[in-house]
C-alpha cells in the first residue's frame, strides 16, 4: 500500500533524506524511528505530497504522489508534526471544516464526524476554541481529522505527543483497533510505543536507513539478547560462579553490578541451561534469575550512532 523507491531530499547543500526505499503492506504498523534531523519528518511529508522528492518516487495504493496527488490525498490520513489546526475554531467546526475539503456530504459526512469524535473522546471540548485546549486536546483534535474519511492509509507523526498515560493508552489502543484493514506509519521516540503497537520498525540516521525488522528482530540484535542475569541470595558466592562459567565458548563476558550478575552470550545464543547447570554443580543458589530479550534503545543508539561515524559528511 505504501512503495518507497530511492526516495531523496535535499536542502541546498543539506541532503536532508538519502535515497531510502522500503514498503509497507496492509495490516502493517510501522514504527518510523530515527534522532531528531534524521529525516523522518521529511520522508513523511514526501510520501503525503507535501514537499516533492529530489529524487526517487513514492506510490500509495498504487498512485504516484507526484502524478497522482489527489488520488494519493484522498486515501491518506495525515497527523503532521504539532498537529496545526485554525486555533479560533471549535474542534468541532474544524472537524466540518475539514469534511467539506474530504467533498464528504449529507448522512455519511455527519456519521464520520461523529465517529472521528468518539474515537478520539473530544465530546467534552467540542465548542471551546482550538487555541483554549490543552496540548494533549490539541493532538487528539489532529488526529481525528486524520481519521475523518476513513483512509486506508494513516501516517502519524508523534501522535501520542503531550498525551498524558490514560490518554496514550486510549490512542494506541485506537490504532491496533484499526490496524487490520490499513497500511499505517508511526514517526514516534518513545521505543515503548514500538514493542506495544508495531509490527515492524524502520530505524532512519543521516538520511539513510539503517535497520529494518521486527521488534523482536531488532531486539535479538542487542548485545543483552539472550544474557542472563541473576542475584545470588549469598553475593560473596558471586566469583565461584564466575569460575564456574569462565573458559566456556558460549559465554562472551561476564559483568556484575550492583550485587546483580550477568552473563552474556556470545551470538545471542540461549545460555540459560549452562547457567542453571552451573549453579546446581556449584551449589551456589540464585534469589533471582531472568532471560533478557534485548533492549530496543541499545540497539537504537547503536545503530544510529555507527551512521553518524559511518558514513560521510554530504553536500
């Protein structure tokens, strides 16, 4: 529903996005992650027809963003950075501001409307001014114009941004809702998000991808993939442990903090057995004992920090 190819932006001598390519299918949520400058925002605006591509192209069920704009327009949802709405409208003269751009009319025009406002719990601000409502209100407000017509596809930047738990809650339980039956991207920071809502992220540095995968696949990139750590209930048993361990070709190194333990595999190979095995031949006793899974934000400030050495200055 979504096809990227060699997609490019420049800036005058600032290439700000570097020829990226990816797809995205329905059913798809796709985490779009990246440091601040790294050209998220700007793919995005590429994709939705709001800044034309340097180079490269980009389609949306099927039609050509730059041949095609309102074929693409008319089957995106568009949640852009801030959420810019007309601050003296009432969210909902917006709404129907908004249903008159979509050409929406007449029974399905005021079902739409309606449903927009119930996904988004705006009930209770629908007559204040835009300016007047809280950041948190103010997002909801973008967000449900980027629902209003039913798109098949939605691309959501930060859209969760100034809400607070409940309503961040609210709003991704909304998007897996409607996940199934469309194609959607989500420009987020807040890696928690991915693992919850996506089934598979785009990591974006300098303009260029540098990851591609599902949460899972991402994770057992972490150098914690599959390390185990452990309290001992008796700490001063914590180096026969270690001798126990020491010299074994699946165990890459061994680290302790804080009267915590923990061994890490090498390859990301599981290595609970040996530990377990380790502590019975020992007899040495753990209070406590987890597998990891790998951590997203390691993986991320790996990633993005090996671009940023990796690759060289543009112009």
């Amino acid at each position: 529903m979504i096809r990227i190819r060699d997609l490019a932006k420049r800036f005058g001598s600032i290439l700000a996005v570097d020829g990226i390519s990816f797809t995205v299918n329905k059913g798809e949520v796709l985490g779009f992650l990246g440091p601040n400058g790294a050209g998220k925002s700007t793919t995005m605006k590429m994709i939705t027809g709001f800044l034309q591509p340097s180079a490269g192209s980009a389609e949306v069920c099927g039609f050509d963003v730059e041949r095609q704009p309102l074929e693409v327009k008319r089957r995106i949802g568009y949640l852009p950075e801030g959420a810019p709405a007309y601050g003296d409208m009432t969210p909902l003269g917006f709404l129907e501001f908004c249903a008159d751009v979509r050409r929406l009319s007449g029974a399905d025009r005021r079902a739409k409307i309606e449903a927009a406002v119930e996904k988004t719990t705006l009930q209770g601000v629908l007559y204040q001014p835009i300016d007047t409502l809280s950041k948190g209100f103010k997002r909801r407000v973008g967000l449900a114009q980027a629902l209003l017509h039913d798109p098949e596809v939605l691309i959501l930047d930060e859209p969760t941004d100034g809400l607070d738990p409940n309503q961040k809650h609210e709003v991704r339980n909304l998007i897996q809702g409607m996940a199934q039956d469309k194609a959607i991207i989500i420009s987020t920071h807040i890696l928690e998000e991915v693992e919850a809502l996506c089934s598979r992220a785009v990591v974006i540095a300098s303009g260029r991808i540098v990851a591609d995968g599902t949460p899972a696949a991402l994770e057992a990139r972490s150098r914690l993939h599959n390390a185990v750590t452990l309290r001992l209930k008796n700490p001063a048993e914590a180096p026969a442990l270690r001798a126990a361990l020491s010299g074994r070709p699946e165990i890459d190194s061994i680290e302790e903090e804080d009267g915590q333990m923990t061994v890490f595999s090498l390859g990301g190979q599981p290595i609970l057995g040996l530990v377990d095995t380790a502590l019975r031949d020992t007899g040495i006793a753990a209070g406590e004992i987890r597998v990891e899974r790998g951590r997203l934000d390691e993986v991320f400030r790996t990633v993005t920090l090996a671009s940023s050495t990796d690759i060289p200055a543009r112009s």
